[in-house]
C-alpha cells in the first residue's frame, strides 16, 4: 500500500467488503490506530482502559468486519463493547451513555449489502474531525506503531452489550412530548431491512401508533434491496394500500429518512427540513433563525425561510459538514435533501426515527395531513443525474464538461445554478441543474449527462 493512498470519504471508509479497503486485514489495523489514537487524546487523569462500542448493520460483511476491528483494539489494550445491529444513532447515543472513549459503526449506509464501511464516533458521540481521520491513516500506513505489543492483563477484552437496544428506544422516545401519542394516526414503515428493523417499530408502536411495517427481516444480503429510502416506491404504495396517514422509510443505517403522505407523495429532505423549521420559527425554537443546509438543497427553501423570518446556511454535501456548521455557530436544525436530518436539541448525528418524529408532532399538533403541511416549500424545478463512473479524474481535467457546464450556467441566466461532484461514499458523479423551466434544464442535464457517461461511465 503506498503511504499517500487515501481511505476516509465523506462518511469513514467504504467499498466492496473484503475488497481493499474494506478487508479484515486492513479494519484490523483501523482498530490499532483508532485505539492508538483516542488513547493519545483522552484525559490524563484516566486509568482505566480505554473503551470502544462497536455497532452494526445487518450486511452478511458484519460478522467479518466486525472481528477483525475487535482484534485490532483488544491487541493495543482497549476494551470492545459489542451491541450488535442497531441504527447509526444508536450507535453514537450508546457511546455516550456508556461513558465510552469512542464508537465505531459497521455500515455502508444506503450502498447494496455487497458493500460496508466503517465510520467512527467521538466520546461525545460526534464524527471525527478530517485531522483525527488523517492522523489513523497515517498510522494505518506508517507502521508507527507497530512495536506497541500488549501482552499478559494489558490486552484488551471484549464484552457483550445486551441492552443497546432497550436504551436506544427510550432515548429516542424522550424525542417526542411526553404529552402527545400516535393512537391517532396509522404509519406504515419501510425497515429496509436494516439497523432499524428493530428500533423503529419498537418506538412508534411504544408512542401509540397502528403500525404496517415492511422489510423488516433482514438475512444479511436483503439489506436496501428494492426497498428503503433508495427505492421509496414501496412506502408509497404501502401507504395508499393500508390508508395510513403518513409513511416511513429508512436507509440501512437508519440515520436518514424520508416520507410518504396520505396519497402516497413523496415528501424529501428539503420539505421535512422546511416544515420543521417553519414551526421551529414560529415557536420562537430556531437558534439563529437559521437552518443549516447543503448546496444540493432546493433554492426553494431558502425562499420558505426567508417568509417566515429566517435563514440558510449553506456548506458543502455531506452530513458531517452540516453537523460542523451547527456546532460552529451554535444552529440546532440542520440536513441534506437526501433525508439526513440532524435535530441536535436530541441527537448529535443524523437520525431517521427521531426527524420523523418531529414531523409526527407537527402533524398532531397543527392537526394538518402532511399534504397540507409540506405546501410550505414551494420547490424549483430541478435535474438530477447519478452515473456510475469507472475513475474519478479531476472535472477540470475534462476541457468538454466546461464549456457544457458553462452553457448550462448561460442558459439559466442567473435563475438558477448547475453543481458537478463526484460522490464521496460511492463510484458515481451527481449533477444537479436548478432553474425556472424544467424542460430547459433537463435538456442540459441530458447533454452533460451524455457527455461524461462516454467519458468516463463505467463500461
């Protein structure tokens, strides 16, 4: 392995399990140098032994993964709590609940069962920061730390954790009015066969709610296949079906959501993300006034914001760089049109149960169907192309994309914007064009699209 080769994307390492990087050998050195690392930066005054919970999806992959991190900590002397598959957040409540050193979580989030990743926590239950992350991959490559051996009572142990579950439902349920329930409402619930197959039930039919649930058995190869937020066709048709007021469905780490309403519409990120900070506003809740939001989201939004006296703050995609923002300023409502929400009155991460939680509120207490509430965001029209690429060369490397990116840019005349990245947890490009006219947006995004699929698409 070369020393300059780069593991951390946008959310931890990810790939094709027992492929490079995604290997026991090298997860197992990813637990040397974690443990190597958060032993470096936690208080001085300890002298107990340093402890990591480690969680998980249900991907076949776990299992594998799973031991060699184990491995990789216990032989530089830290302690592994084991809490099996449990949702993202889960995984960063525990960390926190158990006083732990860190956390580290199994998953390769909405990716196919053939893929995994691994993603670590603070103490504090928030993501590393970039400098952190380097400081493991260096250590992963380097070979400093080689030499440090444990041996006899100095290496660590491992230890099964069997309430996880139990303290993750409480936790997220404190989330929602202890004056309100769900006996109003039927929900239907897509699981995706994921982390979530477990809590999320638990939690709405424990809030009150006459519950339909779907993909709910995960056998560790079914996990977001045709189902989930990546294939929200099935909430929708479920919701129409049993005539539920609202749908529900996850990813495989549960840390994102999206809904349904009662005729089965699609409500994305960009309308959670603005009915709940338009009563956020108006309950007088919003720190800031200000909603913390990605370059993907829909212009839209901003102009919702701005109705009711707020603002946006934009950053760069991903959910870490939401979370940065938030913690920055001082913001408490934060997430990406994708459905990663981020309420950090309740949670330090993105969480899927506890953001449709807060919608389940705003339905009861406003009294409104979600139809009627997610009017409030009265979106652009937008383009979107995902392809899956076969390499990743720089865009300004390509003399053709600029000049199709610049005429994109011409022909919005300033009503709109045009954005081109590669994707940072998968092998694909995103292109997203927003503008007044759909029909002149798509015809752009279908040229761009073109383009790069003969340039650089997967064969």
């Amino acid at each position: 392995m070369s020393i300059n080769r780069k593991l951390f994307g946008t959310d931890g390492v990810r790939g094709v399990a027992n492929i490079e990087p995604v290997t026991a050998e090298t997860a197992l050195k990813l637990g040397r140098a974690a443990a190597h690392v958060f032993a470096e930066s936690r208080a001085s005054s300890r002298s107990d032994r340093l402890r990591v919970v480690i969680g998980k999806d249900t991907r076949l992959s776990g299992y594998m993964l799973e031991n060699a991190i184990v491995a990789g900590l216990t032989s530089l002397g830290a302690d592994a709590l084991l809490i099996g598959p449990l949702p993202t957040p889960g995984v960063a409540y525990i960390t926190r609940s158990l006083r732990a050193d860190a956390g580290i979580v199994l998953s390769a989030s909405h990716n196919p069962y053939e893929d995994n990743g691994i993603k670590f926590f603070r103490h504090d239950g928030f993501k590393l920061d970039d400098e952190i992350e380097a400081r493991i991959e260096h250590l992963v490559f380097s070979g400093e730390i080689e030499n440090i051996r444990p041996t006899a009572t100095k290496i660590g142990k491992a230890f099964r954790i069997d309430d996880a579950i139990g303290r993750y439902v409480e936790f997220a349920k404190q989330s929602f009015p202890r004056h309100l329930t769900l006996e109003s409402l039927r929900i239907a619930l897509d699981c995706a066969n994921g982390a979530a197959y477990k809590t999320s039930p638990c939690i709405l039919r424990e809030l009150g709610a006459d519950l339909v649930v779907i993909n709910n058995h995960p056998n560790g190869t079914n996990i977001n296949t045709h189902c989930g937020s990546t294939h929200p066709e099935q909430i929708q048709k479920l919701t129409k079906e049993c005539k539920a007021h609202i749908g529900i469905t996850h990813d495989g780490d549960a840390d994102r959501v999206l809904l349904c309403d009662e005729n089965g519409d699609l409500v994305d990120g960009d309308e959670i993300m603005a009915i709940a900070a338009v009563d956020y506003l108006q309950r007088g809740c919003l720190e800031g006034g200000t909603l913390v939001s990605t370059i993907m989201s829909n212009f839209g939004l901003d102009e919702t914001l701005e109705a009711h006296g707020g603002k946006i703050l934009r950053t760069k995609v991903g959910d870490r760089y939401v979370i940065e923002a938030m913690l920055r300023d001082g913001h408490n409502v934060g997430g990406e049109q994708s459905g990663h929400m981020i309420f950090r009155d309740y949670a330090t991460t993105g969480d899927g149960i506890v953001s449709a939680l807060q919608i389940l509120r705003v339905m009861i207490e406003t009294g409104k169907p979600l139809s009627e509430l997610k009017k409030v965001l009265k979106k652009y029209p937008q383009a979107q192309r995902n392809l899956r690429v076969k390499d990743k060369p720089p865009l300004e490397t390509l003399p053709q994309i600029q000049t199709l990116l610049a005429e994109a840019e011409a022909a919005l005349n300033g009503k709109g914007r045009v954005l081109l990245r590669y994707s940072g947890t998968e092998p694909k490009i995103r292109l997203l064009i927003e503008g007044r006219e759909q029909e002149l947006i798509d015809q752009h995004a279908d040229l761009i699209a073109q383009y790069l699929k003969a340039e650089i698409g997967e064969a």
